[in-house]
C-alpha cells in the first residue's frame, strides 16, 4: 500500500498545496491527517479520480483556469 502526502500528489496532479489541503478539510479528497500531516492512500486516491472521470468533473488545472478568466459571467459571441 502506497501513501502519499500532499506535497507529493502537488507534484502529480498540478495543484498547490494550499488547494489539496483545504479540500483534504473539506472532505472532498479521501485524505486522513496524522499528527500535523495530511495523507491519501493510493487505493484510495485512485477511485477519486475514477469517479471525478465519470462524473466528467473539471480536472484542478482547468477549473482554477476557468474561475479565474471567468467567475460569474458568460461570454458573449457576436
């Protein structure tokens, strides 16, 4: 079994820390804190990322991208 920290899965999936930690509180990636260190299991990490797939979720680089370029509006073509 394969454990990894958020420092690591940062590398992996292109996403800061900052973002792994506040959706490891959250609870919206299986991660489990130990001491002052959260972790994901690889079993675990790899059937979040089957159902983010499934669902057709935005991957972390393209949702940060597209809240950033547009928040709340839509754009318009003429």
């Amino acid at each position: 079994m394969q454990i990894y920290k958020l420092s690591d899965l940062s590398k992996v999936l292109s996403t800061p820390v900052s973002t792994l930690r506040r959706w490891a509180k959250e609870g919206y990636i299986p991660a489990f804190k130990l001491a002052k260190i959260w972790y994901v299991e690889e079993d675990e990490l790899q059937m979040w990322l089957k159902d983010q797939k499934e669902r057709g979720a935005l991957t972390p680089l393209s949702y940060d991208s597209d809240m950033l370029s547009n928040p709340t509006t839509e754009t318009e073509v003429d």
